[in-house]
C-alpha cells in the first residue's frame, strides 16, 4: 500500500500529480489548484498537526477514514497530517498516550486541527464517559481551548447521535453545544460520514488556512449543500411514482423508488448519491436500502426508519443558477381584491334581490 | 316516439339582446386576454408560479365549473337509472348546461398550461401516465365532453331534419337521430360511469399533496366528498338554471323542480354526516376555530349546507319559489367554498412563494368562461329544442 502512497521517494510524478488532481476535483475546486494543492502536499514542514478524540461513539467514523484508498490512512497519517493522538491507531496507551497528548498541544498550541468522533455525555456532570479520570467535557474543553479548528466527525459529535436517542440517559449532546466561544468549528455529520468529505476538509485547511463555506448547521456546502434526492439515481422514479412498496416487492426488485418504504432522502443533506461510499461504488440506496438521514440531527433517530420523509425541498436548491430558479409569484395587491369581492358581491346581491321578489307561499309540484 | 318532438321547443326570440351584447363584449375582453397570454406567455397575464401553479384556472374554472356542470349527470341518473322518466323534459338544458361546463374546463386547462404545444401527446396513448390521478381526470373530462355532445346531437338532429330545403341533409339528420335514440342506453352508461370516476379523482388529486393540504381540508374522504358535492351542485344548478331561464324569458315556472327539490336535504345531510367523519378520523377538529380563513370556510360550508337542510325539513318554505331559490344559492356557494378551500385555500407549499390571489386577468377570464355558458345556452335555445314544452306537461305520459 505504501509503495505508491503519496510522497514516497519512488512516486512518480504522474502519479503524484493525478492524485491531487482527484482530491481537487472531489473538492470541486478549479484544476490550477492542484498545483497549490501539490505544493502544500509536498512541503513536509507543512504538515498540520491533529488530534482526534474519542468519546461516546462506536469508532465507526475512524473505520470510514480507514478504508480509503486515495489517498489510504497510510498515506493520510503518515504523510499529509501530523497525527498527535487518536486512540484507535495510536501505539501508545494509557497514561503514556494522555501524556503525548499533553506534549502535543503545548507544542502545537493554537495550531493544531481537532477531530471529535462521539457524543459527549452532560447529565450528572459527565459522569458517563472518562478517559484517564477526566470527564469527557473537560477533556473536550481543555483541548478545544487552543485548537485552531475543530471538526465534529459524525453524528455522534455533531448533534448527539445514537446515545441521544429516546429517553437520552447519559444526556448526551454534539461538541457544539460545548465548544468554548470563538473556536472556528465544522460539522460533519453522518453515520459515518463519507472518509473524502473529511479529506476534502483537511485539504482545503491545508490549501487555503481557513474553513471551507458552511451553511446554517456549520456543515461544508461542498458536501452537504445538495439534498441526496436531487441527485439520487432513484429520483426518476420518484418523480414518475414509481415506488417499492415493501421490502421484496416487484417495484423494489425493479430498483424503484424506495420513499414509500421509508427514505429519508428528500429530507437529507449529503452528496452520497453522487460520491457514494467503498470508492464510490455503492451506498444505501443503490443498495435497495432507504436513506436513514444519517446527516441530519432531526431525522435520525428521532424518527422511525419507515415514517415517510417531509419533502423538505420543494423548490430547486440555491446551487441552481438564479435564471432557473423558481419565481415566487406576485402578491395580491388590493385592487385584485376589489375585483373579486365585486364580482361575488354582485353575484350575492342578484341573488337576494332576486330572491326578495320571489313569493314565499309553498306550493304543489303537481298542481 | 312521436311524442318527443313535442317534448322540447324551440324558444323563439331573438338572439341579439342587450344581454347577448354585454356578455359578448366580456368574453371578446377575455379573448384579448388569452390572445396575449399565447403572445407573451402566462406569467403576464396570471398570478401563478411554480409554488402555485393551479390558479382559478383550476380551482374555479375545473373544479367548480365542472360541478357546476353536473346537472346533466344528476338528471341522467335520476331519469335513466332511478326511471323518473317525469323529470326527462329537463333532460336536455340539463346536459346543454354540462356540454359548455365540460367544454370550457377543457379550455381553461389548455390557456393554464405552461406548454400548451405539449398537449397533443395526451391523445398519444404510449405517452399516457396511467398512475397519475390528474391523467385520470384528464381523460374522463375529455371523455365525458364528447359524451354529453353525444348526448345533445339528437336535439340538434331533431332541429336539422326540419331543414326542407336540403332533403338529403333533413333524411341524413332523421336517420341518425333515431340511430342515436337506439343507443341513448349506451351514451347514458357512459355518461354516468364518467362523471362517478373523475369527479371523485378531482379530490383523489388533493389527498397526494399530503401534508400541504391543511388538515381540515386534508383526508382520506375527499373523494366521496367531491362526489357528494357534484350532486349537490347538480341539484341546485338544475333549480337554479329552470328558475333563471323561466324568469329571463317569462316563462312559466316548471314545478317539476320542487320534485328535485326534495332530494335536496338527503345530499345536504349526507355530506354534513361524511364532513364529520373526515374531521373526526383526520383529527382535525381542534383546527375549526384556530385556522383562520380555513375556519371560516369550513363553518360557512356547514352551515351553507346545513340552512337548505333545515329550510326543507323545517320550515314551510321549502315549497316556495323563495326557499328553493335561496336553498340553491346556498348549497352552490357550499360547494365553492368546499372546492377552493381544498383547491386554493387549504393549499399551502411552505417554501417561501407568495400565496396565490387572481390577478386582474385571470378574474376577467374566469369570469367570462362561466359566462360562455350562459351565452351558448341563451343562443343554443333559440337555434335547437331544448327547453321543456310547458304546454304539454301533464300529457299521459309514464310517471
């Protein structure tokens, strides 16, 4: 897998140059990027430092990130960040892996990228989840305090996630709610998300020193600025009213639209039905699965798996350009009022002139 | 059958009166109107958008117009299946009044359209949409359409084979005439089946909107309630257009209306009962006082159904010209209240649009289309026998 990672002495330079291209181009940034892109890959002094903390979670974001291909963690970890702490890949443990982290954040201090995976749990103080006698809250404020971005990793960190879920026992809550003031932070949620939305995240970082265009949750337009309906490979199905109706079914087997069994897609913001996941080979939908509306705190595991969506989206997303975009129509002004009221008015009123001429006495149908 | 070309008369009079003139210059207005619709393109002339894109075009012009026209469809019924054969000289104005309702909703859908060049695929069967409950109403208007012109050509017939002057045309017009009597069982058939789907699917359109429609106006009834509404206005539009035509062309009063008259607090009731239970099973009672202009729309349907009721029952003047007049006026303002609210009012896409209210235009058009009906009904009696001949009524005849 190394041997024809990113930036090993033995690379060629097509090589090299192709896979920054992929990484612009799945960033949707113009191709002279790449050479900007090139540069900061290239300059090893360069390398940003990150720390990456576990909290109440299943470790299933790390699992996405590890199986990537381009570039692989190899490639990530060892050559493009500077990896100070994450618990799942790190060689050290216990006190000896608190201590690094300690080590790294005085070095890197106001420098480094902080990646949370997990929900953090507030009820009874935090009681629920320590790490090295340390409370989840208070380790997540320590290091967030001099970071120089925070990246919540999933739904877990960005809204509280599985462990959230019904009757919330531990109190569990995204990173958000807890980030001290003034920490640039982005979220992306998903469970998991797709490993090249947080690649393309920590290029732009690397490219351009600052967080890529967020919308009202904080999450990168890039990424989630489409709703996965818009350009779900089902859609034409859904449009024709096309739908599987259960699972097994004749509509489902075809390859319909699976909205009526459940798919959150018209209501979720996420690019999986364009980059999909495995390499961009397969994701739920494609799979005859619906869409849970991993990335929406609102949506997944607050509603059940087979309510139906609310079409959230009625009207073309603001990606469209302005001259497609819907008109909102005109406002009544009052003179069409006047119009209409005289015309129901003058209806109503030969009416009851009519009817006060009319003779009230019953009378027979067949006299 | 040689008494039917007693049944109905010709009105004799002339065409060209002050009311043919005004209503003339109205509709010549609207032609412009569309005229410039086609030159410019809808958005100068409609209030529509994407958000709302069934203005009056839809709302008034095919949802009422087409209950407006139910006449015919209630008077067949009455006639050929419940065989009141003594209601049958109201046959024709019946279906006259249906024939330009159908005709002009048609119409209307093809001005409203974006793309009105588009149109002609719906004759393409290969293109047809067969799960589309609009697919559905479409074809049946258009259906039904051709059904009650079926329906009116034997009194045309009867009309053309009078023509001396061209014995081939007269012979051509005897000869399918009674061709047409033959089969009237078959053009009736038809006739009922049709109204009976789309009249129902003009609701079954709504319940696919799901959640934009207002939960008052919002259920799984409004099928039955859309039906149930065209007999309503069937009923009174029958009343109303026998009282109308007896009075603008003093005519003598045809009493036989007080016979359908009395079917009026059986409609009015049923639809109060299946109203009911819609709000009761959608759960939306807790709406009826906090929704607005959907309150209020909703209490003025029950109580512009529950007053023709309560008149009929209750009072005396059910049997008046009066009661039935007002009883009429009240159960069509019913259901035009009931149709918009469920078309226009109850609608909302929640995404930012402007909400939909007619523009000049559109209010001129929709104005005028209605009045095309009466402008061809006041034409089409003086040219074809189509109004009951007052002067036979009571003729042995079987009851």
């Amino acid at each position: 897998m190394v041997e024809r990672s990113l930036l090993t002495p033995n690379l060629s330079r097509r090589d090299f140059v192709k896979a920054l291209g992929t990484i612009t181009t799945a960033l949707g940034l113009p191709l002279t990027m790449a050479t900007d892109a090139a540069e900061a890959a290239s300059n090893v002094d360069n390398r940003p430092p990150v720390i990456w903390l576990h909290f109440q979670e299943c470790t299933g974001c790390t699992e996405a990130v590890l199986k990537a291909t381009h570039p692989s963690p190899a490639e990530l970890i060892l050559e493009l960040v500077n990896l100070c702490y994450q618990e799942s890949l790190m060689a050290d443990f216990g006190h000896g892996a608190e201590l690094l982290l300690e080590a790294a954040m005085k070095k890197y201090a106001g420098k480094y990228i902080l990646i949370i995976e997990g929900s953090i749990p507030i009820k009874d103080n935090g009681v629920y989840c320590k790490i090295g006698g340390k409370t989840a809250i208070d380790i997540l404020k320590h290091v967030a305090g001099s970071a120089a971005a925070v990246i919540n990793l999933g739904i877990c960190a960005t809204s509280g996630g599985i462990a959230s879920a019904g009757s919330n026992p531990t109190g569990a809550v995204g990173a958000p709610e807890l980030l001290p003031e003034g920490i640039p932070y982005l979220s992306l949620p998903g469970c998991p998300p797709n490993p090249y939305n947080l690649l393309g995240v920590i290029m732009y970082l690397l490219n351009f020193n600052k967080l890529p265009e967020m919308d009202s949750k904080k999450r990168p337009l890039f990424a989630y600025g489409t709703l996965i309906h818009e350009y779900c490979e089902r859609r034409a199905h859904f449009d024709a009213g096309r739908f599987a109706k259960e699972f097994g079914d004749e509509g489902h087997r075809n390859g319909f639209c699976l909205y009526k069994l459940g798919c959150k897609g018209p209501e979720t913001h996420a690019n999986c039905s364009a980059i999909k996941f495995n390499e961009g080979i397969v994701w739920p939908i494609g799979n005859g699965n619906p869409c849970i509306g991993c990335t929406e705190g609102d949506v997944l595991f607050k509603h059940s798996l087979f309510t139906h969506a609310k079409v959230a989206q009625p009207r073309l997303s603001s990606n469209v350009p302005p001259a497609q975009q819907a008109d909102l129509g005109d406002r009544a002004t009052a003179s069409q009022g006047v119009l209409v009221g005289a015309i129901i008015g003058a209806a109503v009123g030969a009416g009851a002139v009519y009817a006060s001429k009319l003779s009230k006495e019953p009378e027979d149908e067949n006299k | 059958m040689a008494g039917h070309h007693h049944e109905y008369i010709i009105r004799r009079g002339n065409i060209f009166t002050p009311t043919f003139y005004i209503t003339t210059a109205l509709i010549i207005l609207a032609v412009l109107i569309v005229m410039y619709r086609y030159w410019m393109g809808m958005g100068y002339i409609t209030n529509m958008s994407d958000g709302y894109p069934w203005g009056t075009w839809k709302s008034v012009n095919v949802s009422i117009g087409a209950a407006f026209a139910c006449g015919g469809y209630v008077l067949a019924i009455l006639v050929y299946i419940f065989n009141k054969y003594k209601y049958h000289h109201m046959v024709r104005s019946g279906v006259l009044v249906s024939m330009f309702g159908y005709s002009l909703a048609g119409l209307a859908v093809m001005i409203d359209i974006g793309r009105p060049w588009n149109a002609i695929y719906f004759f393409v069967p290969s293109n047809w949409q067969l799960n589309s409950a609009l697919f559905e109403v479409a074809l049946c208007v258009m259906a039904y359409t051709g059904v009650t012109m079926l329906e009116f050509l034997p009194a045309v017939f009867e009309r053309t084979s009078l023509i001396e002057k061209y014995p081939r045309f007269s012979a051509f017009s005897k000869k399918w005439y009674h061709v047409l009597e033959k089969i009237t069982f078959l053009i009736i058939a038809i006739g009922v089946t049709l109204p009976s789907m789309h009249q129902s699917s003009l609701g079954t359109m709504l319940i696919a909107t799901g959640h934009k429609l207002h939960p008052l106006w919002q259920s799984n009834f409004i099928p039955l309630l859309f039906l149930i509404t065209a007999f309503i206005m069937g009923i009174a539009s029958i009343i109303l257009v026998s009282m109308l035509t007896s009075k603008l062309l003093h005519r003598p009063f045809e009493k036989s209306i007080y016979g359908i008259a009395k079917l009026i607090p059986y409609a009015t009731l049923t639809w109060i009962v299946v109203r009911i239970i819609s709000l009761t099973t959608s759960g939306a009672w807790g709406y009826l006082f906090t929704s607005g202009l959907n309150s209020v729309f909703v209490i003025l349907e029950f109580l512009t159904m529950g007053i023709p009721a309560y008149i009929a029952l209750r009072t005396k003047l059910g049997r008046s010209k009066r009661g039935v007049f007002i009883s009429s006026c009240l159960m069509i303002a019913g259901v035009c209240l009931y149709r918009l609210g469920v078309y226009l009012l109850g609608f909302n896409v929640e995404a930012g649009w402007n909400r939909y209210f007619p523009s000049f235009g559109e209010t001129i058009t929709t104005t005028a289309l209605l009045l095309v009906i009466l402008w061809g009904y006041v034409i089409l009696i003086k040219l074809v026998p189509v109004l009951p001949n007052l002067n036979i009524k009571g003729d042995p005849r079987k009851d």
